[in-house]
C-alpha cells in the first residue's frame, strides 16, 4: 500500500530529545492525516549512546514509527538513506527534518500549503540559532552556489523541507556518486535550476540545548572545502542532470 506522506530524519547521539521529537512528529501525522497511511522514518547513524536503543524500546508504541539502523556515515549519508527508504514505500510526499528539536511541528503547515505549486518546498531559518562558525559558512556557500551556478538560495542546506516522491526519486538518481558531504544542497540547486519555485518559506529554529554536533567546529572549514570543490565538480554534469528532471511532474491533491 503506497505511503501518502513520510516524514525522514536523520539521528545521532540524540538519547536526550530523540523520544520527545518522535511523538512530536507522530502527533502531527495523527493530527493531519488521521485516514492517510503515513510514516516516520528514522536513520540511527550509529549513535554511540542510547538513541539506537530508546528507537527500537518505543516502536511498538508508534505504528507509524520506522527505525533504520545504519553504520556511522554522517549526516548527508544518512539522510539519503533515510529518502531512499522512503522512496521504496512509494510515498507520495516526503517531508524531512532532523531529530535535535530545532524546529517547530507547526511550521509543517506552511510548506504543506503549497505542495500543489511546486515538487520541492524549502524553508529557510529567518533566525539561527547554531555557533558563529556554522553561521559563516552557510554564507560561505550561499556565495558558492550563487558563483557557481547563477542561482540564489536562501538556506540551500535546511532540513526542513517537502518533496514529490516522484521527483525525489528523479533527483536522487541525478545525484553524484559517492554520495556528496551535503546531498541536499545539490538536491536544492538541481531543482532550482530546474526552474522549480522553492519558496525559501521562513520557519522558526529554536537553540539547541541537548544532544552532539556531528561536526567538530575545527572540521567546518575542511568541510566547506570540500563542498565547494564537490559542487565545483557538479556543475561540469548540471546540465543533463537538469535537463532529466524538467519533464512535467503529475499534479497531485
């Protein structure tokens, strides 16, 4: 039976919030989509504290609850496999955010409302709250992707963000290999490029008060490097990446 909508996050030492963000977002399915056949997909990246084993202690409390248990390959990793599992329950919308309770559930509401106008839906964080570091380097790649593709994108990497299955589907398959440090920016600029509006929605982010950074911040300049030499090497194949997935995608309710 075809998933109507799942929502996918990745999770990482996340034992102190990991349940609270579960029946967050299980409410919000049972709230919304009462009738609807829907799921919330976690990805342990292999959490080396107790996140693993609080997901599989309450599973059978939450139907809608799917735990994915995964050696550590990092957030990007991660999040792939989350969207890949997703895609092979046939889910008509996915929906993905992280598990470290940054976010508000009710900002859902404003992506949901414009799913009919366009197959991939970004919110952007009006405020952030992360360290100074972070903060640079978002900038770093906001300039980035602007120098290197011509295109503008407000928070290229959020996650917080609403894709057609179908076109999920087709940009995972555009999407380089071995999988990039950041998949979500190239699934970002890929579908901009691809003349897709993504409305850049301003969503709330909340302080993080519990949990692990998976990245050290004396990693984040290696890691910006290297995105900006991954996106460098992408351009190079953009444009029949684009060209495949500018076929109309079917309206959908």
């Amino acid at each position: 039976m075809p998933v109507f909508l799942s929502i996918v996050m990745p999770a990482y030492n996340e034992e102190a919030v990991i349940e609270d963000v579960v029946v967050l977002w299980t409410n919000l399915l049972t709230a919304h989509f009462p009738t609807e056949n829907t799921r919330l997909i976690v990805v342990n990246d292999g959490s080396k504290d107790k996140t693993g084993a609080i997901l599989d202690q309450i599973a059978p409390k939450y139907p809608q609850l799917m735990v994915v248990h995964q050696p550590n390959g990092g957030h990007g990793n991660a999040v792939v496999n989350a969207y890949r599992q997703a895609i092979a329950l046939d889910s008509m919308y996915v929906f993905q955010t992280d598990s470290d309770d940054q976010f508000v559930t009710a900002d859902f509401d404003k992506l949901w409302a414009k799913r009919a106008e366009s197959p991939f839906i970004l919110g952007h964080r009006e405020i952030r709250f992360d360290a100074p570091a972070r903060l640079l380097i978002t900038r770093i790649l906001r300039l980035s992707i602007a120098l290197i593709y011509g295109t503008y994108i407000k928070d290229s990497n959020i996650p917080f963000r609403l894709i057609r299955g179908t076109y999920l589907k087709r940009l995972l398959a555009q999407l380089p290999t071995p999988t990039p440090f950041a998949p979500n920016i190239f699934l970002a600029v890929m579908a901009k490029k691809a003349g897709n509006n993504l409305f850049d929605i301003p969503i709330t982010h909340k302080e993080r008060m519990t949990g692990e950074v998976s990245i050290l911040r004396w990693k984040l300049l290696k890691v910006c490097i290297q995105s900006f030499r991954e996106l460098a090497q992408f351009r190079l194949d953009l444009g029949k990446k684009v060209a495949a997935l500018r076929q109309p995608e079917p309206v959908l309710n």
